[in-house]
C-alpha cells in the first residue's frame, strides 16, 4: 500500500494554522509563561530517562491541538503503520523502509538475526585476541573505510560511546582524499590492523578508490592470501566483495530495506560493535526499540518524535525559519551534527511531492549546531541577537559518566540557562543600552537524559530518525531516497572518463 498523497497546504488544519500565526506570531512567550503557569508542566514530556521540555516554544495550548490536527488530516498514523509493517513507501526505489526491523526485538527477522549472531562472533574474536593477523599478532587496530552512512552513523556512536569502548583502536577514512589516506597509513601497521570496507553499493567511487589504494599498500608487504585476515566487508553487492579479493566468509550482510543514512544498526555499525562489545551494541539497539514503541504505540500528543516533528514544522512553515540548531552538552557527542545533517537533509531535501507535483511550499530544514559549552562561544551571538530565527533543541545529560560533579555542574548550568536566555532576553528590563537589548522569545526544546549510555543514545538517536519521517510525511515528499545526490556522481565520471 503507497502512502498517503495530500498536499498538506491544502487541508484545513493548515488554514487554521494560517490564521492561528497571525494571531500568535508576535506574542512574547514570557507573556505566556506570566499567563498560564501550568504551562512547564503542560509541555513536558516524561518517557524512560528522557525529559522534553516544550515549554520555551511560541505556541499555546491552541497551536498544538491544530498541528495535532495536521497530522491527523495528513493520514500519519496509517504511515506510521505502512513503515513498520514493510509496505514499499520507499515507493521511487520500490524499496520498504525497516530500519527499524534490525532492532526489533520481538519479531526479529532470522536473516537479522544471524547477522547480529556473526558480528558478535567476529567482534569477540577481535576483541579478545583470537583473532591474528597475518604475521600471527593480535589486532590493534580497526579501520572503517567509507562514506555518508556507511561512515557518519558508525563513527559518531563509536566516538559517543568511547566510554564504554575497550582497547581497540578505531579509524574512519571516508574522504576520497589521498593525502589524508597517507597521513593515516603513516600510523598503521599492516600486521596488526584489520579494515572493514563498508558500502552498501560496493561501487562508490571515493570508497572504492580508498580500499583499493588500502588493498595496494597492504600489499606491499603482504600477500593476496593474507588479505583474508585484514580485510572484511558490509555490503549488499557480495559478488563485488569477492571480485575484489574478500573472502566469502568476511561479508557481512545488509539489506535492500536499510537505507545507508539509517544504517548504524546493522553490519554497518560492525566498527562499533567491535569497540564497545556485542552486549554493548546489543543495548544501543534496545534503546533505540524502546523509542520504535514509543513512536507506533503513544498518543501523538504525548509522542517525542511527533511533537518534535511538528514543532519544527510550525517554524520551518509558518514562521519562515530556514534552519534550526541542535546542541548537545557533551563532548562525546562532537560527531552528532555531521550525523544529523546527513539523515536530515539527504531524506527531506526535496522539492518534489508524492504526486509528482514540484512543491510550492517549505521542506527539509537546514541542521547545524556543534557542542555546548563551545558553541556559546563561537555562534550563539547570531541566536541571541542575530535576525534571525533558529529554533533549538538542547539535549543534555543529568549526570556525567566519570562523576566529575563540580564540573558536570557547570555544563548543566550553560545547558539550562542558554535556552532562559534565549527565551527570556532583556524583557520588560529597562536596558538604557541598545546594544545590550536582547529580544528574547527564541524558541527552544530541552532534552534531558539521565545518563549517556549505548540504551540512551539508540533512544536519542531514533527520535531524530522517527522525527524526519514525521516530517517527509507532513510535507508530502519521499524521504528515503536521494536521487540528488546521484547527479554529481554521474558528472564526476563523465570528467574523468570522458567518452
Ligand atoms: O551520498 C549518497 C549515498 O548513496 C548515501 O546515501 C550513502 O550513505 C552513501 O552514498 C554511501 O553509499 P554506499 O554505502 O553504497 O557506499
């Protein structure tokens, strides 16, 4: 069954939702706050060990029943249900979208299972020495080579995760970039360092281009039948794997139903598995089931990811913002917005509708942001008194990992007072100074976790991927494929092969 086709300008939630604007688009939120002091408790979302706090957004009580509405109209439960249940709504691939299926715990499908089963096998095997390298050496060290999905989602978990990670050393190479390549060899050694060539397609050309330059250099100093004790492979295309030296035993599998930008959960993530453990990567995709349930199961009004969706529709269609930003008060989570940025912009960056009609309104929002309390320091002048308007989610965390409390004190005090400010600014203060006049009513969500582990970062992580579904189903638009990026692909081949 295809999704539903309505175009969401269309519907009368969105007419309410016009004249709604106009009512509200000036409105201050301390007004608000001042008006209703149920209002923090109201916008509040409570789930796991997961605090949303909605509360610092420019809407009342009346803009969430109609967005509530909107979503309604547009028929997303059903899609909600088509995605989970394997129907082809990845219609322009007719492919089925079931990233969701490689964490399901409870119907898990035999080949995922057997999956999970063989990257646990191999994992252990890196881990605890069993595995040697040519000369006899127990690995050190791992390199992932790939790129987009095949390495963002990887290399942000493993880095996210470094705290529960063991001795293995990880590398990401993605960039078709020679000298980065070298600067990286300068630090292998061919004897004790294992590659995962991980490409869905097998024929991206900077991942190609990579592994083969890899392949040569390993080469000089070992032999082709060496290969089979350094090299591995996660890939749909196990002929190419074979063709170019890897052994039949070292693919790992994926599927045509995982797109590349949400495919962390499957063989792809093999790089993480092996720096933090199965079990480890075992509980990062419970998390991220437990928040599968939560998005098929709870009420839209209750939803993370929906109330999420929506919010960021509310500014991306009505207030005109052109971008939002997403800050996370942790180090660890330095690699999260290149992440993010992918599976946003690659998913909703369409112009066209599910009708074939090209579209006339707002889609897929522009995703930035880098870590607090960096980020205060280098581009939160422009949130504060830029003109323009930047919705932003802080997510932050209860408690640090190494109990350092003094400190964790001090992040979690930027954490809560930066959206204050954003929401407060100078109101009702009698600043004399222009220049120190701040607006304030800059919207904000905060995420609260209680700790960062390999479950909450799966559950942190699939609210984003169930929020831009939410999303490509209210703009009425594909969100999983990316024909886009196919273009260039092809321009780059005609300018170095030319016919
Ligand atoms: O950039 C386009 C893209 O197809 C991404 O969607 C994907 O993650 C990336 O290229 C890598 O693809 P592959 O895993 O097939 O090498």
């Amino acid at each position: 069954m295809n999704l539903p086709s309505i175009n969401p300008t269309k519907t009368e939630a969105w007419r309410k939702l016009q004249v709604h604007f106009s009512e509200i688009k000036e409105v201050h939120m301390m007004d608000l706050f001042n008006q209703d002091k149920e209002r923090v408790q109201k916008m509040n979302i409570t789930w796991n060990e997961f605090q949303v706090d909605y509360s610092k957004n420019r809407i009342t009580d009346k803009t969430i029943s109609l967005l509530l509405e909107l979503a309604e109209d547009l028929g997303l439960k059903e899609a909600i249900e088509l995605q989970f249940e394997g129907s082809k709504i990845n219609q322009t691939e007719d492919r089925a979208v079931l990233h969701t299926a490689l964490r399901d715990f409870d119907i898990m499908k035999p080949e995922v299972k057997k999956a999970l089963q063989k990257m646990k096998k191999f994992s252990n095997a890196v881990i605890k020495g069993k595995w040697k390298g040519y000369t006899g050496k127990t690995i050190t060290d791992i390199v992932n080579i790939g790129i987009g999905g095949s390495d963002l989602g990887p290399k942000m978990v493993t880095n996210a995760l470094k705290y529960y990670s063991n001795s293995l050393k990880i590398h990401y190479i993605s960039n078709v970039d020679g000298d980065h390549v070298s600067e990286n060899l300068k630090e292998f050694n061919r004897e004790t360092t294992l590659f995962i060539i991980v490409s869905k397609s097998f024929t991206t050309q900077e991942t190609m281009t990579n592994a083969n330059a890899i392949k040569n250099w390993f080469l000089q100093g070992a032999t082709q039948l060496d290969i089979e004790k350094h090299f591995v492979a996660v890939s749909t295309n196990e002929s190419a794997v074979i063709d170019f030296g890897i052994s039949e035993h070292n693919v790992f599998p994926i599927w045509d139903w995982v797109g590349g930008r949400f495919s962390l959960w499957s063989s792809v993530g093999l790089s993480t598995c092996c720096a933090i453990g199965y079990n480890n990567f075992e509980e990062l995709l419970r998390g991220a089931y437990e928040m599968d349930l939560h998005f098929k199961n709870e009420e839209f009004s209750k939803n993370i990811p929906v109330v999420l969706a929506l919010l960021s529709v509310w500014y991306n269609n009505f207030f005109d913002c052109e971008s939002e930003a997403v800050i996370p008060y942790t180090q660890y989570l330095e690699d999260f917005l290149p992440y993010l940025q992918q599976t946003v912009m690659e998913s909703n960056g369409k112009s066209v509708d599910r009708n074939g009609n090209t579209i006339n309104y707002q889609t897929g929002t522009i995703v930035w942001g880098n870590v607090g309390a960096n980020a205060q320091h280098a581009f939160f002048q422009l949130l504060h008194q830029g003109t323009k308007l930047v919705p932003v989610d802080f997510i932050g965390f209860s408690e640090s990992l190494y109990n350092n409390k003094n400190q964790h004190q001090i992040l979690k005090a930027n954490f809560f007072s930066q959206s204050e400010a954003l929401l407060q600014g100078t109101y009702k203060q009698n600043e004399p100074n222009v220049y120190k006049v701040f607006s304030g009513n800059k919207p904000s969500n905060t995420i609260l976790i209680n700790s960062l582990t390999p479950k909450s970062l799966g559950s942190l992580i699939a609210v984003y991927e169930h929020k831009i579904f939410v999303q490509g189903i209210i703009w009425n638009i594909f969100s999983f494929d990316q024909w886009g990026v196919e273009l260039g692909k092809k321009l780059t081949n005609q300018l170095l092969f030319p016919s």
